[in-house]
C-alpha cells in the first residue's frame, strides 16, 4: 500500500506482480475544521464579552503536549489511519510506502542557499520543478497553454537583477519564453492590466499547503508505524522520477502507485478506475441554528435518525409518479415528516419522500465519486 503527499492518494500495488489493485484520491477537510473552530471561537468571545464583560484574565502558563497539532491538521492524520485500517480489514497489506516529502520553504526561497551541491544528482531540481507545476496548475501563465512543454522562466529577469527566490518563478510555454525573453514582465503584459495583475498576485501565493505537509509528515509517520506494518519512505522527487520513467501522466494516484524504491519496474495499470473520496465530516453538534450576527433563530432536531435513515446516507430515490418523477442519487438530508432533500450532481432535489428512498452507503463520514 502507498500513500501520496497532496491531496493523499492512496494505492494498492501488488508488488511481485506489478499489478495496481486500486487507488483513490483522499480530499480532507482542514480548512472546514479551521473555520467552524473559528467561528466558535468568534461566538464564545461574543457571549463572554456579553455576560463576564468585567472577568479578570487568567493565566496558567497552559502548554501543549509534545507532538501536538491543530485539530484542522490532525484530521488529515486522521483521515489517512482510517483508510489504513480500513483497506487492512478487506485485504492483505505486508507493507506501506509513504512519501515522506518536506518541501524545504528556505529553498524554495532562495535556491542557492545551501550551495550548488544541494541540488546536483538525478533528481536535481524535481522538488522545485513539482511545486511550480502544482503552483501554476500545468498551464503557461502567459497563454494559459496546457499539455505542452513548460519552462521555469523569471518573472524579473536575471539580468535586471531577479532572483530564484520561488515567488520569482512562474511557468511558460517555449514561444512566450523566448518572446518575452529579458523583458520586463510590466513592459511584456504592458496591453494586459488584467493578466498582468494575475500573474504578480499568483506569484506571492503563500505556501500553507506546503507548511501543512511539513507538519503532518512525521506525525503521520509516527502513526502509521505503530500499525506494526513495514514502513517505507520515498521523497517527491523519487516519486516523480518513478512515475516519469514507467511512463505514467500527472495525476495524484499515479503518484501514489509510485513512492519509494520498492516500485515495481513494471506497473500494470489496465482497467483501474480512480475512486474520489472527501472528508465530509459526521455533521455538526451545535443545539441551535444561529443568524449572521450569532443569535439563534431555531433549534436543531435530537433525532437522528428518521424513517430509518440520517442525514448523509447515500440512497438512491426512485420516483414512479407527479412532478418528480426520475431517478435521483445522492446526500439524503432528512426532515421528522419523512419529505427529504436529496444532494445530486445535478443539484438539490427537494421533497421526496421517505417511502421511495433505498440505502446505498449509510454514512460514515466520507463521500464518495468515480
């Protein structure tokens, strides 16, 4: 089994054979725990400043344990263990390869900063080269080209003194490299106000997924060793290598059947369909429904479970008369009356009841799409 850095893909790789069993993609929730934290967070200071408006501040010099992560990184932890566990449970797993990556921001920075030494070798370049293609989604940012050899190109050029600091590098295809040559990229874009402003704010994006990789890696490390599997690590570079020699495109689970030197020399990837799973979370445990200014307006229901499903199972609803009539899968939202609302790709069907509901997946905290 192997584990990939962003967005977490996951494979199944019999390694004598070379045959990938299957793979997915993991999308986690991070930012959604972060925001519900801050939001309650917003309305605890509220009330408090509303009821204890004179409390005397304490201070218990309080410290965190080692190892501690925010609860919007912990999850990712979390996510990755479960399906660990889970895919240990329907088949035989002798060993897990992860890749270990740790996307140095000070080379990212400057990427002389350590000497030239640092990045000679057979994977020399690959972590920078990787981060700019994530970064600039595999597009020129000029022309907007896709599919098409890309270049790393200066945005200020090195003879009008640029530097190889990443906020410094974009993407570009062969033509609009060699047109825009040691221009300046205002004088290059000077009839583009728009595209010129997109591509200067695009630059100085800041690295907080590359910060939250770092955090996990060895904290996700640590947990997956303590499932008494054989772990083996790989960085991004060898991943990429991996993946570029056997032949493989660009995508996060092809990544995944890649990491670390046990990758077969040959990789049988016929008939494999990506599986997408998100991290949706088990609902919320607020009692109440509030405004935007964090006053209740209505209270939520103690019952889970109504007609014999809850809210986020998966059902399919077969609609047989009236002015729904059609077949519809997805998210059940469920209501004491038994007229549910059910989430489709389509969009959101309302009022459909309970008696033409069938359970395709009962929740569980994902969701899950081919």
């Amino acid at each position: 089994m192997t584990l990939e850095r962003k967005p977490r893909s996951l494979a199944l790789v019999n390694d004598s054979t070379g045959e990938v069993v299957w793979v997915a993609e993991l999308q986690h929730r991070g930012f959604q725990v972060r925001d519900a934290l801050t939001s309650r967070r917003q309305l605890r200071r509220s009330r408090r400043n509303r009821k204890t408006r004179y409390r005397k501040p304490r201070f218990l010099n309080r410290t965190r344990p080692q190892g501690w992560l925010p609860p919007s990184l912990s999850s990712r932890v979390a996510n990755i263990l479960t399906w660990v566990k889970r895919l240990s449970s329907l088949c035989q797993i002798t060993a897990v390869s992860q890749e270990l990556v740790r996307f140095d921001t000070q080379q990212m920075q400057d990427a002389e900063i350590s000497g030239v030494g640092y990045q000679q070798g057979t994977l020399a370049g690959y972590e920078i080269r990787e981060f700019l293609l994530f970064k600039w989604n595999r597009t020129c940012a000029y022309c907007g080209a896709k599919d098409t050899p890309l270049e790393i190109e200066h945005i200020n050029p090195r003879s009008k003194g640029g530097s190889n600091r990443v906020s410094n590098l974009c993407l570009a295809c062969l033509p609009c490299n060699q047109n825009k040559g040691s221009q300046d990229i205002k004088d290059f874009l000077k009839g583009q106000p728009d595209l010129l402003k997109r591509i200067l704010s695009q630059a100085k994006k800041p690295l907080a997924d590359t910060a939250a990789v770092n955090a996990t890696r060895w904290k996700l490390y640590e947990s997956l060793k303590k499932t008494r599997l054989p772990v083996e690590v790989g960085r991004g570079g060898l991943t990429k290598y991996n993946r570029t020699v056997r032949g493989l495109g660009k995508t996060h689970y092809w990544d995944a059947t890649c990491v670390g030197a046990s990758t077969p020399e040959q990789l049988s990837t016929a008939g494999v369909n990506k599986m997408l799973i998100a991290a949706i979370g088990h609902g919320t445990r607020q009692q109440c429904r509030t405004d935007r200014f964090g006053f209740p307006i209505r209270y939520c229901s103690r019952t889970k479970f109504h007609k014999g499903f809850q809210t986020g199972d998966t059902v399919k609803a077969v609609v047989t008369a009236g002015k729904k009539a059609g077949t519809y899968v997805g998210r059940v939202a469920t209501r004491a009356t038994g007229s549910f609302n059910i989430s489709t790709p389509d969009g959101l069907v309302q009022g459909i009841s309970h008696k033409y509901c069938k359970h395709i997946h009962k929740k569980d905290g994902y969701f899950y799409a081919q």
